[in-house]
C-alpha cells in the first residue's frame, strides 16, 4: 500500500525544556523545522570520520546529535553516562575529530586531567553548547586540544533551529557569536522594539524556518514566539560588528540596592583566581538590599584568598556576602546549574 508521509507541519517531536526557571514546558517541533537544512550534498563535519558527544538523549542538543548521526558524514558515538575518563578514553578509541559537550563536562574533563591520560590530538572541532563557556575554560581547552577549533553555540529548545556559533577568540571571550543556519538574532525593548549596539536588553532569535510553539499551551507560546522570533529569556547586547554578548538570563539578574548584578560577569572574574574549578554565582536575600550575591564555588580555594583577589576586578555591590565551597554544583538534565537549588543551600 501507499505510505502517507507525514506533512511538514506536523508536530514531530515533543520536548521538554530544562526547567531551570519553573515548570517545564513541552516544546514542540514540526517536521519541516527539524528537517531544515538537511539533504543537501554537502554533509557536516566531513573531516571526522567520528563525532563524539555527552548530551544527554532527551535534550534539545542531544536531539541534534540523533540528526547528525542520520544527516552528517560521520557516525555519531556517545556514553550511556558521562565520566572524564570514559570520554577521553572514547574519544582516544575512535579517534573522533569532532566532539560536543557541554560546558560543565569540558570543565570537568579539564579538573580530572582527562587530555594527559588519553590521546585527543584527533580532536579539529570541540563544540560547546548549552550554556556560556567561561573564557578563561575556553582558554584552557585551547591549550588540552591543540589541534582542535573551540566553537561555542548558543541556541533554546524554543529557537532552534536558530543559533550562533562563536569560534573561540581571545579578544572577544564574552561573545557567544553571530547568527549562522540562515537564522538572525536582535536585541529588544520587551515590546520587541530593536536596540542600538551597545545598548542591552532582550535577546530575540528568529529561526529560518518555521518556528516552534509551546504544546498546548496558547498563552505562554504568545509570549515567547512572536512573529517568527523566539524570545530567549536572556539579556545581552550587540557589538558594532553583530557580535552578541550575553549579560545575564533574566531570572538570574540580581537586584542588589540600586544596581543590577550579572551572575555571568561575577562568575568570569571569579574563574580567574587559581584553585577555582567551578563557580556559580546567585541572588539571595538581603535585609536592606532586597538581594546580595552569593558564590558557590568547587575547588581548593580559600575564602579569604578569593575575597582579596575579588576586590580589585568587581565592584563593591558585586563583591560577594557569601562564599561557600561544595562538591558539585547542583545540574538539571540538561547539564546546566540549578541556582534554585543553590540559593537553598544558602537558606
């Protein structure tokens, strides 16, 4: 008999988004959008024979990776679950030139000193996704990956296929990039109304093909999804070039007294002092303040040492209340930092 296909706006895939913010929210996907820019002769990362990842399946990366291993040219190989060793060991067995993860697992890889156990020197692209990679991680896996370009890419579950893709430049280590795949990004009033550069404010990205929508769910889908635009829940701004730099998530903004604290900015500069591994910054309750920031860190840091060296490169209303050092910072699925969960561990 004849096989109907399925029409490309017909909802393919459901998934749900990490949640780091609030109830998560099922993010469906047509088949005409996951299929964009598929089929064509050229195939991806052509100079691998195979690509190597750590995202989990059921993430919106981790989907991505199920396309490459049907779309790409090289066969796709991944771990049931991620430790340092295990993928450096992979990536050494099969010699993969491509590898993706995400920053949290690169940081770690970096702590274990996986790169001096195992040889990556077939590694020519290490690509990072979901989340910001801190400059000074970029700078360090510039130096375990000789040979390899260190691309960041910045995309949602509700904007893909849209992204940027920012390959890692020393005097830019802020930026997350410009908008590649035929997509575009601006920045905006809340009302949608574009900013001039230098100026921040919402972080719009519009997807080159058609968009997505929250499942069953009208009222939060109006909200994001305007006009073929997404809206990406984070504050930044554009360089004079079209270079995006990302200030902060929006809920993650800490309003200390009169000012505005980016939790990404404070968590940068405390990367720099030696012995940091890991480091999150957050909001917690203030008598007088309303909010004061707090940093966690992972790492054989000492309090006092960090609080001198913080002194001189944040300002007084950045400088932290409260310091404290654990064994892991709390992650959700999707490998990001759960600051909920952090400014719990405070209260």
């Amino acid at each position: 008999g004849v096989v109907e296909l399925p029409g490309a706006g017909e909802v393919a895939q459901i998934l749900y988004t990490s949640g780091t913010t609030g109830r998560p929210k099922g993010v469906a996907a047509t088949h005409g959008n996951l299929a964009y820019g598929w089929g064509g002769r050229r195939r991806p990362f052509a100079h691998s024979r195979y690509l190597a990842h750590a995202f989990p399946i059921g993430t919106n990366a981790g989907q991505w990776m199920l396309a490459n291993a049907v779309g790409a040219h090289p066969a796709v190989v991944t771990l049931g679950r991620f430790t340092p060793g295990r993928f450096a060991r992979m990536i050494e067995q099969y010699r993969a030139g491509t590898v993706f993860l995400v920053p949290t697992m690169a940081i770690e890889l970096l702590a274990a000193g996986a790169h001096t156990k195992a040889d990556l020197s077939s590694v020519l692209l290490l690509g990072s996704a979901a989340a910001p990679l801190p400059g000074t991680v970029a700078a360090q896996l510039t130096a375990a990956f000789p040979r390899a370009t260190i691309a960041n890419y910045y995309t949602s579950t509700e904007a893909a296929p849209a992204q940027t893709v920012m390959l890692y430049d020393p005097a830019r280590p802020s930026s997350v990039g410009r908008p590649a795949s035929g997509g575009a990004v601006r920045v905006a009033t809340a009302e949608g109304e574009p900013l001039p550069a230098h100026t921040t404010g919402e972080v719009w990205m519009r997807s080159p093909t058609a968009s997505r929508s929250y499942y069953g769910d009208s009222a939060g889908t109006d909200t994001v999804f305007r006009d073929g635009w997404a809206r990406m829940g984070d504050l930044g701004y554009l360089d004079d070039e079209g270079y995006l730099h990302l200030v902060d998530r929006e809920s993650d903004v800490i309003k200390s007294g009169a000012h505005k604290v980016s939790t990404l900015h404070v968590e940068e500069v405390v990367y720099g002092c030696s012995g940091v591994v890991e480091a999150a910054a957050f909001g917690v309750p203030h008598a007088a303040l309303g909010k004061a920031v707090a940093v966690a860190v992972v790492g054989p840091v000492d309090h006092a040492a960090l609080r001198t060296f913080l002194r001189d490169r944040l300002a007084p209303h950045e400088m932290p209340h409260h310091l404290l050092t654990l064994d892991a910072l709390p992650r959700n699925h999707g490998g990001k930092v759960d600051k909920r969960a952090l400014r719990e561990v405070v209260l």
